[in-house]
C-alpha cells in the first residue's frame, strides 16, 4: 500500500487488524510526510524514536490479538499537552525548555491503547487565538490556497498545528483542546472534523490551564467514524480532574447508525447575522435541507442571549487566564528572564512575564486581572457569570422543548490569509468564534463538520451543538451530515 | 469607564508584567477597545440571576485527607531555572 499517511484512524486500524499493513509502515509513511512539509511549520517537535518504539510494541501488540481501535495509529499531540519527557511549551516563550516528569491523562490514555505519538504540534500561545499567529514557533500554514494565489493562509487556531497537519496528511489524526471554538474553528477552516465534548468528559489533568471552566480536550479527525473512535479513548473519569465526570463511556462508533428520522433539529435565529457572507447562509440552509431530507424535522428556535456570549467569553476567559498564568513566574519551571545587578523578586517576575508572554497573552492576562480587581468584581465578572447562567439556560429551555440538536455555520467566514488581521484591534479577530463560544459557556458537545468549499476554493464547515453527554447521538447525527454532504475535497500539494 | 495610562500601568503592576512606559498609552487604548466591547453586557436584565459556579451540576468529588504522592524532589526541581541544594533559588526577597 502507498501512501498510508492519507488513510484515515478506521481504514487504518481496519487494515492493520487484516494484516495488510504494520504499524511501522504507517508510521514511518507519517514520519517522511512531516519531513516533507516543514513550511506547514505544524509539528514544532518531531519525535521520531519515540514513534517507532510506539509502533514496534503497537504491531506486537496487534499480532498478539485483542488490541484496541487505536492501537498502532500515528497521530499527532497539541504543544498544550504535556508529555513526559518531551517539550511542552504551550507555544509560549516562557515554557521554553520545560520537559514534564509526567504525562497528560488524555494523552496517557491514547498512549495505553496503544497509539503512537510522532509530535507535538505548533498552536497559539496558551491556546490564546483564532490564527495561530500568536505562537512562539512561528505561524502554521493551511495547506489550502485560494485557487492558483500563493498568499498563505491561516488553518486558524488555537489548534492550527493540529488542523494543518490532519489536512494535509502529516498524521492520522490529532488531539486538539477548545475553550471557545479552537478545536471547531480550524477544523472548519481546513476541511476537517472536530469535535468538542461536554465539560467533564475528557481529563484536564496534565493539559496547560487556560480557563479552567472552558477548556475541553477533543479528538481533530479526517471523518466523524474517526472522531468517534478516538474521542472514546480521550474520555473517561479521571480522579485527577475534579471536574471529570463518573459517567461511563459508551462506543460512539456503533452509534453510527446515519438514522436521524425524527430527530429535531433546532436552527437559532440569532446565528443568522448582519452581514454574514451568502455563501455560508447558502451552506446552513442546505445543510438543514440534508438533515430534513435524511428524515429529521428542522424547527426555528431562539437562543436570545446568543449576542451577549462572545463579551461575557471575554470576561470570563481571560479572568481565569490571569488566575492560571500566575504560575509563570520563573521560579519553578520555564524560562526566566536575566536579571540586573540589584533586581529584587518583584523585579524578576516582571521582567520574567514581560519577556515570556507574548502580546495577546499579555493583554488577556491584564484584562483579566482588571475585571478580577477590587471595585470591578461585581460590575464585569459577576456579571458576567450571570450572563452565563442565562446563556445556558437558553440551551436548557430548547431543549426541554424537545430539540436533539442544533445546527449552525461553524464559522463566520471561510480562512483568511496570515497577516490580513494585523491591523485590525483584538475585537475583530474574538469574532471569529462568535458561533463556537456559546457551546463552551454552556458546557455543551458541538462538532464541526466539514460541509462545502467557497468561490474560492476554502472549505466551509457546519457546526452540530448537542445535549450534555450525548456525544454518541450528536456524532451521529454528524454521520448523517457528513454522508449527505459527501465532502471529500483536499488541499493540492504546493509544500 | 475609560482607562487611563495610570489605571494600565496599576493593572500591569498588579498582573507583575513589566511594561514600558512609553508602551502605556497603546496599552490603555487596547483596553478600551476590549471594556468597550465587554460594556454590552450592562443590556442584560440580570436581576435574581445566580451567577455560574460550575457548568454541570456536579458536587466536587471529595477524598481522603491523605498523602498521595511526594518524595520526588530531583522531578519538582528538574524544570528549574534555577534549583540549589535541594531548593528553587530567587533573587533575595528580605532585606
């Protein structure tokens, strides 16, 4: 077999269990991809040895019998996991050098069943943007284009490394983690399927804290059947997360069924918004025409404080933001900055955070610090944590009225090149995830499926948001959109 | 509410990032563009509303009051900038 780095986790897993290939194969078919496709720039660490150590105990494994689904997968791992041994920056100048003594839950776990881990990819800053050009590493590159036009173009963030690589066949899959649509947003910017589950589901444990209450880990994968397989391994209890669910973990992929007949689908009113381009409003309404004609029956609803999630987003996130990164303070792990001849310890954490942190960490770290202060508590983050009750609620009444789920665009607009939103102030680019950011605040699954291409060629993704800890129906129902879709476009190899 | 150049350089302060003083006003206008942004929520009719502890109605797990780890001093202090003698070492703290 040729090309094995383009097979996707259930062709793969099908393949090696028939013996048709070995885990080293495929994994050493990835390895010579990344080589190939360092103006990706998406693998920031390549980890080679430690890939094909994986993989020889992998095809053991898988000779033995009794193996599991991801056993002997070549899949790729954010820069925000930490892994044992291997640096872990968060893409952050101020992790620079940090080689954990343990390992992710999440990433132990894909590690246990037998997955094998070819590197960390690159990210934006502590998960801090929609472009992955706040990275220490550099900007990763999409390896789409608009047509014959060589501008480079963002495969948006924060998981952008992760998106890149999985577009563009660099590895299988790659675990991704979302806090206000950085696993749904480049998913959809790169022809992708990703999915964000429920709050609780997956492990934070060992995974870099941006905001605690928002950050969810979730598999990026070439089709919804390989979200299922490996976002079933990335969940489970963790007595190490206090906010871990003790909920049993079924196996989303024998819910695979594509039957959606007499599923309600909701469509929000408020996602339809002012100048929103006609070609994403083209792809909502067929999208809900493909649920409708596979059997579901589509109902207008409303979720009115939909407008007010992105502002109460860009309280609450960066207030937790500036609670977590406090931990950066040279002292204990990371980078610190040189110190003058009589700089006290104050000194050192100032210069320390100054040097380290970039720009946009900086900035949330300071409006976070600002809206957390004394005299402003009440008036920006109580309120804000109201607005979120009611953002919430919004969900909760929905669906009591009987709606399995709901359908969206996942974006407001097809990728946008690199550099195009240097001018623009911060606001612009926190309105890349106005469709994505609700699902956090309200703890919910949402799945991002890749679903057309615009005029110029750029892929479009549709957004399916579901019920707490029903993973297993919501992708699903992503199985009957997918299927409908029949969305199979890949990028031109130019890299 | 308007941030002055001193409100930002109390909030950097207050944040222990050091910022230049001729980067202040820029600083401040960001933070502006950003409150100005966050001021939509005042719209909101949030009266009785109980503010979000946690997403899901999950009672924090409890465990024993117990030791279950410790005794790796080499891993805690392997990532150091600076480790001595078993310790983290910083810039003296008392005069």
């Amino acid at each position: 077999m040729s090309d094995l780095n383009k097979l996707g986790l259930a062709e793969a897993r099908d393949a090696l269990r028939k013996g048709d290939v070995t885990s080293v194969e495929l994994t050493e078919s990835c390895l010579k991809a990344i080589d190939e496709a360092d103006a990706l720039n998406a693998f920031v660490h390549k980890t080679p040895e430690i890939a094909l150590e994986r993989a020889k105990a992998a095809d053991a494994r898988i000779k033995a019998g009794d193996a599991p689904s991801m056993c002997g997968l070549p899949i790729g791992i954010k820069d925000l996991f930490c892994t044992k041994g291997v640096s872990s920056q968060a893409a952050s100048k101020i992790l620079e050098g940090f080689r954990p003594e343990y390992e992710s839950t999440v990433s132990q776990q894909l590690a246990d069943a037998g997955a094998v881990m070819l590197g960390k990819l690159n990210m934006d800053e502590f998960a801090m943007g929609s472009s992955n050009e706040t990275s220490v590493y550099g900007n990763a590159v999409s390896p789409w284009r608009r047509g014959n036009d060589d501008a480079q173009l963002t495969p948006g963030g924060s998981s952008g490394g992760s998106a890149s690589a999985v577009s563009a066949d660099l590895c299988l899959a790659a675990t991704g983690t979302d806090t206000g649509g950085s696993i749904r947003q480049p998913a959809a910017f790169v022809g992708i399927t990703g999915i964000k589950p429920t709050y609780g589901r997956c492990s934070r444990w060992g995974i870099v804290a941006f905001a605690s209450s928002l950050d969810q880990a979730g598999p990026m994968t070439k089709n919804v059947r390989d979200a299922a397989i490996m976002l079933e391994t990335m969940c489970g209890h963790d007595p190490k997360d206090s906010t871990s669910a003790e909920l049993a973990v079924p196996n989303f992929e024998a819910m695979l069924t594509g039957d959606v007949k007499g599923k309600k689908i909701g469509i929000p009113k408020e996602y339809r918004m002012d100048g929103m381009p006609a070609e994403i409003e083209k792809l909502w309404s067929d999208g809900a025409e493909m649920l409708k004609a596979a059997g579901a029956e589509i109902v207008d609803i409303s979720l009115p404080h939909t407008k007010y999630a992105l502002p109460a987003y860009y309280v609450i996130a960066p207030a937790e933001a500036s609670s977590n990164l406090a931990r950066y303070d040279g002292v204990r792990y990371g980078r610190r900055a040189h110190l003058a001849q009589g700089d006290g310890i104050t000194e050192m954490y100032e210069k320390t955070r100054a040097e380290g942190f970039g720009p946009e960490v900086q900035r949330r770290v300071m409006i976070g610090t600002y809206v957390l202060s004394a005299g402003f508590y009440d008036a920006y983050y109580n309120r804000a944590r109201k607005v979120r009750t009611l953002i919430k609620k919004d969900f909760e009444d929905v669906f009591a009225a009987g709606v399995d789920a709901i359908l969206t665009p996942a974006t407001p607009s097809a990728s946008f090149g690199l550099g195009e939103m240097t001018e623009a102030d911060p606001v612009q680019m926190y309105l890349n995830d106005v469709f994505t950011v609700t699902v956090n605040l309200a703890g919910l699954p949402g799945v991002s499926v890749p679903a057309g291409l615009d005029k110029q060629g750029l892929p479009l993704g549709l957004q399916l948001i579901g019920r707490p800890w029903d993973e297993g129906e919501l992708l699903n129902t992503a199985y009957a959109l997918e299927t409908a879709a029949g969305f199979v476009a890949k990028p031109g190899k130019w890299w | 509410m308007s941030i002055d150049q001193s409100t930002a350089a109390k909030v950097a302060k207050l944040a222990r990032i050091k910022v230049e003083d001729d980067a202040l006003p820029a600083l401040a206008s960001e933070f502006n563009t950003i409150l100005g942004f966050i001021e939509q929520l005042n719209e909101v009719d949030v009266d009785g509303v109980e503010p979000m502890v946690s997403v899901e109605p999950m009672r924090l797990k409890r465990r024993e009051d117990v030791v279950t780890d410790g005794n790796q001093q080499d891993k805690v202090l392997a990532n150091a900038p600076d480790a001595r003698e078993g310790f983290f070492a910083v810039p003296k703290v008392v005069e």
